[in-house]
C-alpha cells in the first residue's frame, strides 16, 4: 500500500500543528464560534447533537494493521471505546473533545492518516472497490489510480472553494462494488479496441434531495490524461455550478441544467487546452505509485483447500458464512474474506476497540497485515489462504465478527440518523437494528438471497436508501419519526433509483412493511429470481397491493 | 381546541465548548451570572415567556462573552412524575443520549422517548 514520503509527512504534520494552535485560540476565547467552524470543519471535525464527530479520512479504503490499531486506541483513549465505519470509507468518532483533537490528530499523523478534507466544498476522500488488487478478473488495481487522484486533489488551490461538496470514485473491475454512479465522477476501468486500459467517465451522479444516476460523457478515456480531464470537468463545474442555493449546487445538478451533451461539450473544449500541459500523467511517476501497490508475496498454493472443504461438509454456520462472506480471488488457492458488522440488533458499521485490534491481528497473520473498508460498512481482509479459512472464521467467532450475511437482508446500510446526526429528522439505526432481528433466521435469510435494505434519518440520503433494492426514508411529520419506503433501487454496474410506494408509515409500522415486501416476491418469484429481479419483471403494483391493500 | 395557550416551559440548552456535550443553563431570576450543568433536571425552567427570554439572553451573552458555550436556544419541556421532558423528540434524544449502545454514556440510564 502507499506509504508516506517527506511530502506528504510534512503537509499533514504542518495542518496539525496549525490546527492545535487555532484550538488554542478558541478555547482561549480568542476565536469565535463563526471564525473557528470553517477551521475545524477542514480539519473533519464537526459538532453532532450530542457531542463533536470526528470524520478520519480511509483512502480508497486501504488500511493496514498498524493503523487499525491507532484507531482502536484513539475509540479507547480518546472516545467511547467504538468507531462508527460510513459509506465512504471513513472512520467517524461519535465523542472526541475538541481539546482533545489536536492530539488525535497527532496519533493519526503518526501513522499516516488524516481528517483533511472529509468536510467542506472540497473533493473529499477518493474511494473505491474493497476487492482491489485482489478481485477476479480486474483491469487494474484502482487504488494507484485513487492515489494519483489523492496527491492531485489535496489542497488544490483552484478546487479548495468548490460550489459544493465533490466525491469521486474508481473501480478496476466490471462488477460495480463501490457505487459510482452516484458519485460527482465515477471512473470505470475500461478496455479500448486495442486493448489499452482506461477510464469511463461518468458525470454528474448523486443522491440527497435530488438523486440522479450519473451521465458517461466519455467512454474511454486514456490512463495519461486523467488528471488533465478531471481538471477539466472541476473547471467547468467550478464556474457554472450554482452558488445561489445550496440545494442546487452539486454537480448532478449543473449536469442537468447543462444538459449532459453541452457539459461534454465544455469539458471536452477546456481539456484541449489542458491535455498536454504539465498535468499528462508520466509513465515514471504512474510507476513510482504503482510500486506502492505491487501485490504482496503470495505463496504458490495448491487449488484445493482440504481443511476448508472438510469443515463445509460438516458445518453448516461456517459454510454459510464462506458462502456469503468469501469471495474468489485472483490467485490460485487465495480468497477474500468480508468481515461483517452488521451483527443482528447491532448498529451496521459500529467496530469496538477490541473488535478493531481483533481484526488488525488477523490482518497480520492471515492477510500481509492489509485490511479494507467496504462503502456498505464492512471490513474486507482481501488475501487469505483459502485453507486457512476455518482458523480465521473461528478467531473472527470469538470476537462477534462472524456474521454471515454479506448482501442478504441484514447487511443494511444505515446513516446515524437522529441517533447522533444534527441534520437528521428521525432514528435510522434502530430501524435497522429491528429489521436484522425480524429476519434472524438463517433459513429464511438464505431463501431471501441478495437484498440490499438502505435506510437514511434524513433528504441528504448517506444510508443511500435511493439505491436500496427496499430504501427507507426518515422524516418529521408533525413531530413524529415517519418513514417513506422505496423499492427497486440498485446501487451496482445496473445502477437505478427507487420508487416510493405510497404513503409513509410510523416507526412501529416500517419492519412490518419490510416483510410484507418480502413475502410479496418471496410469492411471486421464479426459481432463482433475486428481489431486484423479480421487482423488474412484475413491477411496483403487486408490492403495493400487498402493503396498502386493493385499490 | 379554543382554550387558552398556556406558556410552555422552557430551558436553555447549548453545547460545550470544551467537549461539546449538551449542557443546560442554571441561573436565578435577575442574575447576571449563569451556569451549565450537564443534566436536565439541573437546569432552570422558565415558565412563562419573559423568563425565557431572559435566560436566553444570559445564554447567548455567555457564549460571546466568555466562549464556554456554542448555539444556546430555547427548548420546551414538560414536567413529568419523572421529572421534566422536552416535547420534541429531536430534543428528547439530545437531552437523553442516542437511543442506541445503551449500555454506555447518559443513555445508559433509565429512559424513555
């Protein structure tokens, strides 16, 4: 993974030096509170409804043992003794003191990690495919891409003042795992007719109050000129996005007034002038960052995982859990191992101290100390022994992190909600939380299959409840939590937005509602249809008959 | 329907500067000088508007004057068997913890929302 140089250990040493002395000034009263928010909001520190959060930065969600480590001492030391893992690979602290940050900030510097640029208008954290570098069939690792587009965006002088907030993903692989068409740009890597790798560029995705899939306005796009056309597309967003109304400022919406042909059009005209400047990316330097990601030294294994096989026949929980939570590597003998946080009746994405060191550890002795975060909340330890799989899912057991649920109806993606979330208007958390225990059941999770439920406490959408297979909405009505639902949302390569079904419910209401979606197409699928896929085939009105009753 | 509308009460609630945790402000009829106390019941409930304002007023001139507190405003409680009770439930929570990991913080004591 990359590491450090002077460069970028000065630049963040330098940012936590400058914000401990601006903490100073505030609590000395020499700040007031309109003066230091903008100052503490650059630096990932926001104040929640009961406390500050602190929002650390993951990039393209590569982690290692060292620095989950730092995280669960700093959820010890300096917090409740838990972390929260969100949609975009970060690492929100629900109680850091602000008299305290400086210091956290310190601890994460000394381990290569920051908060810098996880708020404000700016081009936040670069994410992208949890299975990088070691997924089947990818064109590229895409965290060398992410990389790039890290060093190219931190403090950028031209983009530090965007209209709005800018996201931006990557993915190497064609199966979509880290949502990029709802990103500002989603970048897919692509092969062109002569077999060159490059970029699909996609524009202009988003979800919040006004949720839009994202516009290709090049299908290829050669490795040497991304920086130069993503400079472009910030260019003319930065002088035609709308800083009039903070509802409309998002690229998505530029996109549309634009219209995505005219978008193209200026992007395309602007990256003329550019294309050749000092921003076309030099084959020495793409391959000084390539180094950084060159795979670890995977041994020469056999095909065949005896152990693993055996413990398959004759253990039923831990079939399941490869069935689920393992996928296929790219080397022979290897294979990814998803660690799930969505245990039953638990907050999704919540990690403890002792669960964060717990799984640092098994990095260390089952995946060359390399972990990743997953934009569902999940954790990935990407190279294991395929036979060495029974040991890891004992140790993970022991520890609570053995869920055997990836993308089956309890892997829900939840925002805080009005749990911790100032912005919120009703709880997200405990929805979940409800709906894992109606659908404990193991038979009944398997006969479900993949459903993805995504639910968000407010507009703004981080539970992504818009591309949920079922989406769920909070909201205030008349001073009562109330909840909208949606269906048929999908948030991968066949991305769409969902429908509301109709009337909104109360929160005793909502899980009830879940199930009788559920049972819908549990009675009206054909042998081996998804939910996704049956929803496309028969539609809303069967669902809405059976929630609401006849017409 | 038609009757009269009572003044509801009304505290102070802000977060501290220091740490951020919801406080709640203390402070006689006619004082000039307040204090944040970190519980509900601590805090001093205004029953009709003019108090209110009054406390607000210490409230904010506080926050700018000595920057221990950010964002006070003015939230309605009712008063319990249990003791009081903000009438929101945005405020219910805030005053209460998150209704979640009650095994830990303020949340971890009786409750309800």
């Amino acid at each position: 993974m990359y590491h450090y140089d002077e460069y970028d250990h000065a630049l963040v040493q330098d940012r936590v030096a400058q914000f401990r002395r601006q903490v100073e000034r505030r609590l000395a009263g020499e700040l007031t509170e309109d003066q230091f928010r903008p100052l503490r909001l650059m630096n990932g520190l926001y104040l929640q409804l009961h406390a500050y959060m602190l929002r650390i930065a993951i990039p393209y969600g590569t982690l290692d043992a060292r620095q989950m480590r730092k995280l669960a001492y700093i959820a010890r030391r300096y917090d409740k003794g838990y972390g929260h893992f969100t949609t975009r690979h970060n690492m929100q602290f629900n109680w850091p003191k602000l008299e305290e940050t400086p210091d956290i900030l310190a601890e994460l510097a000394s381990v290569e990690m920051h908060a810098i640029q996880t708020s404000g208008n700016c081009i936040r954290n670069v994410t992208s495919d949890q299975y990088a570098g070691a997924a089947e069939g990818e064109i590229e690792d895409p965290r060398i891409w992410c990389e790039i587009i890290r060093q190219w965006s931190t403090l950028h002088p031209e983009f530090s003042f965007l209209p709005r907030k800018f996201k931006i993903a990557v993915t190497g692989s064609e199966a979509d795992r880290a949502a990029v068409k709802v990103h500002d740009i989603g970048l897919i890597m692509r092969r062109d007719g002569a077999g060159q790798a490059g970029f699909e560029v996609i524009v202009g995705g988003g979800l919040g109050r006004t949720p839009f899939i994202g516009k290709t306005i090049r299908p290829f796009l050669p490795k040497e000129d991304l920086l130069s056309y993503l400079e472009a597309i910030l260019r003319v967003y930065n002088q035609l996005g709308r800083r009039d109304n903070k509802f409309k400022a998002r690229i998505k919406v530029t996109v549309h007034e634009t219209g995505a042909e005219e978008f193209t059009r200026l992007v395309e005209a602007e990256w003329l002038q550019i294309k050749d400047s000092a921003l076309k990316l030099p084959k020495q330097e793409v391959d000084r960052i390539a180094r950084h990601f060159e795979p670890p030294a995977f041994r020469v294994l056999s095909k065949t995982a005896p152990a693993t096989e055996a413990r398959i026949a004759r253990d039923r929980d831990f079939a399941a859990w490869v069935r689920h939570n393992v996928a296929a590597h790219k080397v022979s003998g290897y294979a990814i191992a998803n660690i799930s946080l969505k245990p039953i009746g638990k907050p999704p994405g919540d990690a403890t101290a002792e669960q964060m060191d717990v799984v640092a550890d098994l990095a260390d002795a089952f995946s060359f100390g390399e972990i990743r975060v997953t934009h569902a909340q999940n954790l990935v330890l990407p190279h294991v022994e395929r036979d060495r799989l029974p040991e890891l899912y004992d140790r993970l057991a022991a520890a609570g992190l053995a869920a055997s649920n990836i993308g089956l109806i309890s892997d829900i993606i939840a925002c805080p909600g009005l749990d911790y979330c100032s912005l919120a208007n009703a709880r997200s958390i405990p929805i979940a939380e409800r709906i894992t225990e109606r659908f404990a059941d193991r038979d009944r999770l398997e006969l479900i299959g993949e459903m993805q439920i995504k639910s968000s406490g407010c507009i703004n959408a981080c539970g992504h409840h818009h591309v949920g297979h079922i989406g769920i909405l909070g909201v205030d009505r008349k001073g009562e939590e109330h909840y909208q639902v949606q269906i048929g949302g999908s948030a991968s390569e066949d991305a769409a937005l969902g429908r509301i079904l109709g009337r909104g419910f109360s929160a005793d209401e909502v899980v009830d509602v879940v199930e009788k979606i559920v049972d819908t197409y549990l009675a009206h699928r054909n042998a081996g249809e998804t939910f996704i896929e049956t929803y496309r085939r028969i539609g809303q009105d069967p669902f809405k008959e059976r929630v609401y009753g006849a017409a | 329907m038609g009757e009269e509308v009572e003044d509801m009460d009304q505290v102070v609630i802000a977060n501290r500067l220091s740490d951020g945790l919801v406080v709640f402000l203390a402070a006689a009829p006619g004082s000039l000088q307040g204090e944040w106390k970190l519980r509900l019941e601590q805090a001093s409930v205004a029953s009709d508007d003019a108090r209110a304002q009054e406390l607000l007023a210490l409230g904010v001139a506080a926050a700018r004057q000595e920057q221990k507190v950010i964002e006070p405003y003015l939230i309605e409680v009712e008063r319990t068997a249990e003791g009081l009770r903000p009438t929101l439930y945005r405020e219910r929570i805030r005053c209460q913890g998150p209704t979640v990991r009650t095994d830990l913080g303020k949340q971890a004591e009786a409750r309800e929302v």
